[in-house]
C-alpha cells in the first residue's frame, strides 16, 4: 500500500516502502530521509532523495520519477546527478549562512560563523564537493586545534556538522554526518570539557581598587568613563559599550538592559548609585549610545578602547572583564550580603536548579544597598 501523508508523520524505526523502489527510512534519532533503491548494472544502488519534511512526499515521489525516466533511458541517476548538482564546502555554507542570518539577534554571529570557517575550515574544505568530505577531512581540520584551542575547534566542528547537514537537505551529499561527535567523533578525539583549560581574566585586587578608581577620574574622554561605570556596576564591557540612553532611568537610578544584549538573554536591572551616574554625563536622544565612540555617535566603543585605558594607566597586567573578578572578591571577603544576591548583581544564573526555580525575583533592593556600599568603598582613596 502507498505511503499517505499521515503515515509519514507517523513511521516508525525502519523502512518504509511507497513501491517501484521508493523508501522512507526512519533512523533512531527520529530523523526521516527519501530513498529510491535501483539496479544498475547488476549493483543495487540507494539515491537519496533529501530528508523529510523539507522534502515532502509529492516531492520525492516526483523526484523518483524523473530517476526512473533516466534509468528507461539508459543513463544511471547517480552519476548524472553529480554531473549537475556539485556544490563545494565554502558555496554550501555561505548559503546555509544566509538561511540563518535572519534568525541571528545581530550581524556578529554570521560574521563569527564565516570568520571561523573562513580561518580553519575553507583553505582545505572550502573548494571540496559536499558530498567526497568523509572522515579524515574533518579531522584534518580539527586536530591540530583541538588542545590549543579547544572552544574555538568545538564551535569548528558544529559548524561544519551543521553546513553538512544542510548540504543533505538540499541534496548535494547522502549518507552520515562525518562531523557528528556522538557516536563517531566522540571515539577518535577527547571531549572538549577534558582539554578546555579555564581561563581566568587577571583582575586588579580588591585592596587597590579605590586607589585605582581615584588615578582613572583623573582621565578624559569617553573610555575612561565607560571604564569607571563598568567597574562601578559590575557589568560586562558589552554592556556598557553598547548601552543607550532609553535604557537609562536617572530619576529612578536604574539601567534596564535588554534581553537581547544580555549573554544570558534574560532582562537585567541594575541599580545606580550616585557615582555611576555622574559617569553618564549630559542626556541625549533615547537611541544614542550613553559612551559613542568618537565622532560617529552612532558607533560604539570597541573594547581595545577601554583596554586602551588600563594600557596609558600602565596597567596592562589586568583586564576590563576582570573588575567583575574584583567586586566578586570584595563582596565575597568584606561584606555580609548573601552569595545569591552577588551573584545576581553580576547577571549570573544559579546553577543549581532547584534553587533557581523557587529565585523568581531579582533582588534589586538588596542589591542596590550591595552596589551603593561597592561605590562607597570604591571612592575610599
């Protein structure tokens, strides 16, 4: 009996057959592929005809018509396909880019996505037909980044994974994913949580942070103030780079972050205290940037920028990131505030869960007296 719709929705592990060599195969995962099983000189041979539901069932039975049409004719499908359908490694993800872009917060992410492919995978995949990239391939690319820099070589692998599956729902490549890690990958390469060496941002001690603050008020421009508020709120440089006036509530003291702009991509108060905005300086339009970078007032600091400060500070030994480091350690040593209620002033989300469902609130007023005695300590020089 033919396949109906219904049935496809509903196959079970297996094979499933629609006649004349037409199959569904349905694999452990769940996952659902078109298959045309043929006989061409003596050898059986298996076409895929693109995964389900992108390909639907009018669409693969019409593909294995046009198959057949070309076995009556004498021609084997296989072959003329890869004669038409060659789409190289770098043609295939670029196209899988465009398909994601729209769904990406912001552009950085495409650009990340290409600068890594770019960097690692294209000079010896890049030119390459989808569908000869088999094992060794891949782990030419990824073994001599895999202990060096093991989050970047782990973020490699999934994006090549992911250009590959795609390939095979367009149809340019059949067979297993050679980039997968359970089950293929994960025997030959050690886990990424083994050779990950955690990297600590050098923070300035908690002791020389008011000295420091009082030789920072003494700079000028932009940086140093950006610089100044993040320490004095805890946030992340991005934050604080990337805040607008909108985002500023004066009258209240409040600074509402946006999910979008958070790693967490959860909404975040943060209480002001009074030196905090006075590093805000003069009120502008809602959209503009509170810390522009120079003239262009719609572009932002880059990070080298505040960096930059520490560097003429001759501070060079510590980093931006690490001030987060600096209050968590003043906090933790001097003061009696709970570990929750610092742990929220840095935006972190409790790992562990059941004490992260019954946290529904966000502890702003214990944490505005947490930031409030942070900037009083802070200005002790």
């Amino acid at each position: 009996m033919a396949l109906s719709t219904r049935k496809v929705e509903t196959a079970k592990l297996g094979r499933h057959t629609d006649g004349r060599g037409l199959m569904l195969l349905v694999k452990p995962s769940g996952a659902r592929s078109w298959v045309l099983r043929y006989q061409k000189g003596g050898r059986r041979r298996d076409m895929g005809l693109g995964a389900w539901p992108e390909v639907t069932l009018a669409m693969a039975r019409d593909r294995a018509l046009e198959a057949r049409r070309l076995l009556e004719a004498g021609q084997d499908p296989l072959t003329e396909r890869e004669k038409t359908t060659s789409v190289s490694f770098k043609t295939a993800a670029e196209a899988l880019v465009e398909t994601k872009r729209s769904g990406w917060r912001n552009a950085k992410h495409a650009a990340q996505w290409t600068s890594t492919l770019a960097t690692y995978a294209f000079p010896s995949l890049g030119e390459q037909d989808v569908r000869r990239i088999e094992t060794q391939d891949i782990l030419a690319v990824l073994k001599p980044i895999w202990t060096e820099k093991p989050e970047t070589a782990s973020r490699l692998r999934q994006r090549i994974e992911a250009v590959l599956d795609y390939s095979k729902v367009i149809g340019a490549r059949e067979g297993e994913n050679p980039a997968r890690w359970r089950g293929h990958l994960d025997h030959i390469l050690p886990r990424p949580s083994k050779v990950r060496a955690v990297v600590n941002h050098p923070a300035l001690d908690w002791r020389e942070a008011p000295a420091f603050m009082a030789n920072l008020a003494e700079r000028e421009g932009f940086g140093a103030r950006a610089l100044a508020f993040a320490v004095l709120t805890a946030a992340r440089s991005g934050e604080v780079r990337g805040m607008r006036w909108r985002e500023i509530d004066a009258a209240n003291k409040v600074w509402t972050i946006p999910a979008k702009r958070m790693k967490a991509e959860k909404e975040h108060r943060v209480p002001l205290a009074d030196a905090a905005l006075v590093q805000l300086g003069e009120r502008s339009e809602p959209d503009a940037l509170v810390f522009p970078g120079g003239k262009a007032l719609d572009r932002q600091l880059s990070d080298m920028t505040l960096s930059a400060v520490l560097k003429r500070m001759n501070r060079s030994d510590i980093t931006v990131h690490g001030f987060r480091s600096t209050f968590r350690d003043w906090a933790g040593e001097t003061t009696v505030f709970p570990r929750e209620v610092i742990e929220a002033a840095l935006a972190h989300q409790l790992k562990d869960k059941a004490e992260a469902a019954y946290a529904r609130g966000d502890l702003f007023e214990k944490r505005r007296n947490l930031m409030s005695s942070w900037a009083e300590f802070l200005s002790k020089y």
